[in-house]
C-alpha cells in the first residue's frame, strides 16, 4: 500500500521505499498502523492516518475460518508463533542470520505453537546476503557445505526455480565462487576432511561397509590358499577353468565341461585369485576406495550386483580373447568400479564420487600402456597382463554409469 501523504520511509538496509507491507487477516483495520506488517515500523504520525473507504475496501481478507496458511517475505524477528489460528509467517530472517523456521504439520487444522521449530543461523555479520552460486538440484553439495562450515563461512541454501541457490556475505560471494570451483576440480582441500574428533576409526569404518570389507577378507583367505598364485593346486580351486598338470603340461577343462559339471563359481571366483604381494596390496588397495565410495553411496546390494557383474563381464572377454589360461585378480572389477564412478559423477555430481584429480587419467593411461604390449616386452614375459578383462571391466562399468548416472538426475530433478 502506499504511503500516505508523499511520505517515504528508508529500511535498515538504507532502501528509501514509498510502498509498505500490508496484513491480509486484518478484518476491521481503521488506520495505516492497524495494516502495516514488515519490520521496518512506520512513523508515528503516518501510523495514525485513518484509512478512507476505497483503501478498505482494496485490502484483500484472508478469514479465520480458511484452511491453514503458511507465508514468508516478512522478516520477522522474535519466537515464532502463529499469527492466527490458521495464519503463520516462516519467514524469520535467516538469511541476515536470524532463525531459519518451520513448522511440524499433521493433520490439524489450527496450529500448535509448540511445534514450531527453529534454528539460529549461524555468523553475527551484518553483511546483506547474495547469491554465490545457482546449481541443479541433483548435484550434491554436502561435501561443500562442510568444506564452508569449517571455514566458518556463513550460509544458506534454498530452491529457487528448481535449482539449488547458495547465499552467502556479499563480502565473500566471489571467494566462494572460486573456492566451489577449486572444490569441482577436485583440488585436495584438507579442511574438506572431516575434522578429527569425527573422523571414524578404520575399524568404525570396516562396520559400516560390510561389503567391501568382506570381499577383501576373502580375497586375502584366497590368497593364503593359494600362496598368492605359488600353490597351482589351490589356484585351480578358483579359476576360470578346471586344469591339471601332468609333468611339463598343463590340461584346461572346457568352459562347455565346467558349466556341466555345475562348477559355476568359477565365473567369479577368478577375482579372489592374486599373483603376488605388489598384485594382492595394490588391488586391494582400490577396492576398498572404490568399493566403500558405492556402498556408501548407492547401497550394500548395488556395491555386489556391480562387483559380480563387472567380475563375470571381466572373466568373459579375457577368455573369449585370450582363450583358456591362468589369470586372476580384482583389477577387471576395478576398472568397472572406477567407469562407473567416474560417469555417475559426470551425469549426477556427487562428493561420494569425486575422486581425486588424475586418478582417471592415470588409470586410463595404465590400460593404453599395458594393451601396447611394452609391459610384456620389458618384464620379458614375466608380467602377464589381463588386458581384455580390464577392458571388459570398464565398458561394463562405463555402462552402468551412465545408467546410474541419468536414473539419479531424473530422480533429482523431479
């Protein structure tokens, strides 16, 4: 409504504003101080006008008996509370670091003041708060908010045209924009750890990814059996196919006479199998990376549907390419566990899957290595690389990532 009488009035934040803000619930007002409603009061002699007929009759009622309603754009201060039975404004300041509100609805239909609820915002800054950044609402910025909060940066986040928007001191906007950018690149920032007096022990660790602790629990029993590769009876026990040795020879079973002998383990057991300590340390070593990433991120079932997969799709092609043999080790599952990470985070950024900056360049350049032969050629035949089951690995694992990838922004984005 506007001021009476050509009179202005200038808010805390220095706006010099002609218009104020009105109630709605107000059922017989009579003067301009009966209707004002933001913080910025108005003065004492523009408080008393009376309001003329035409003015009542263009402020809208909303009655008490209309369903519940909940508004914001009022900066309130103060302890929440209802306005009216059915009337409550959220709005209570929290990006000028006041209480950020709500409220817990059931199914009553007046409102309890007891079940607001609220928290301080955090700062004592007087700075006005803008927009640092604008995402879409699948991408996942818990990791940055803690990355803030250590930093003890004030801040807000909000859903504003389906996006997510970050608000902080217009002093910091621009820092902040740099810092998110640095964060994307996935620069080691050692405040975005968690703090030590939160950090989890290993063991804490272990418990709660049951999963990848399993795994290599029996990837290392396997390699106890079979003396890390050393004792060919035990390695049979897990290979792809069945063989014997007889003097200088060695006999392989066919895939045909595996299957009808109901051997299907083998199928995925070759990945237990390891060659060697620097093979069993350094497999083992990304597994638990890459495994705990997934089970923390999409579940203890997704993590073992994607490592038998990526296992059986690994054994495959390195038996259709090289044909029957001895060969083993988690490397094919990792390759599928790093495409798929590396991909989900491409479609659905996530901080579970942001892995630090050259992991996948270095990987990826490892493979084109190995696929060149020159590995062979140096180690004069001593290091026998399984070079179709890596690339089977990561086609799999390429594939589940962009599924898993387009599923989670779809869900996110509804």
């Amino acid at each position: 409504m506007p001021l009476p009488n050509g009179i202005t009035l200038t808010t805390e934040e220095g706006f010099t504003r002609t218009v104020f803000r009105t109630k709605f619930w107000e059922q017989d007002p009579q003067t301009y101080g009966d209707v004002v409603f933001q913080p910025d009061g108005l003065p004492e002699h523009a408080a008393r006008v009376p309001l003329t007929a035409e003015q009542k009759n263009r402020l809208f009622l909303y009655g008490p008996e209309e369903p519940l309603l909940f508004v914001g754009h009022y900066w309130r201060r103060g302890k929440p509370a209802p306005i009216r039975p059915n009337l409550a404004c959220l709005d209570y300041s929290a990006v000028k670091y006041g209480k950020l509100v709500a409220y817990r609805l059931d199914e009553e239909t007046r409102l309890d003041p007891a079940k607001f609820v609220w928290s301080m915002s955090s700062g004592r800054s007087t700075e006005v708060a803008v927009e640092a950044l604008r995402v879409p609402l699948n991408e996942d910025l818990s990791g940055f908010l803690r990355l803030l909060q250590q930093l003890q940066v004030p801040c807000r986040v909000s859903e504003e045209g389906g996006q997510q928007v970050l608000r902080v001191p217009d002093g910091l906007a621009e820092q902040v924009r740099q810092l998110y950018r640095r964060y994307l690149e996935g620069e080691p920032l050692a405040l975005a750890e968690t703090p030590p007096q939160q950090r989890q022990g290993f063991f804490a660790e272990l418990r709660r990814r049951p999963l990848t602790a399993a795994i290599l629990l029996l990837t290392l029993l396997v390699a106890g059996l079979t003396w890390l590769g050393e004792n060919l009876a035990g390695v049979a026990w897990f290979s792809f196919t069945d063989f014997r040795i007889e003097g200088d020879y060695i006999y392989f079973a066919t895939l045909g006479q595996m299957l009808d002998s109901g051997q299907w383990w083998r199928l995925v057991t070759p990945m237990f199998v390891h060659f060697g300590l620097l093979h069993l340390a350094m497999n083992s070593l990304w597994y638990w990376e890459l495994g705990r990433r997934i089970e923390g991120r999409q579940g203890t079932l997704m993590l073992l549907a994607l490592t038998l997969l990526f296992s059986l799709g690994s054994n495959f092609a390195q038996y259709l390419y090289g044909g029957v043999g001895i060969f083993g080790g988690l490397s094919g599952v990792l390759y599928g566990l790093l495409g798929h990470c590396w991909l989900f985070q491409k479609l659905a950024p996530t901080d579970a899957y942001r892995l630090p900056p050259g992991v996948v360049v270095l990987m990826l350049a490892w493979l084109l290595i190995c696929l060149t032969g020159v590995i062979d050629v140096v180690s004069f035949g001593t290091l026998a690389i399984a070079n179709a089951a890596h690339v089977g690995g990561l086609v799999l694992g390429c594939l589940t990532g962009v599924i898993g990838g387009l599923l989670a922004r779809r869900a996110g984005g509804r």
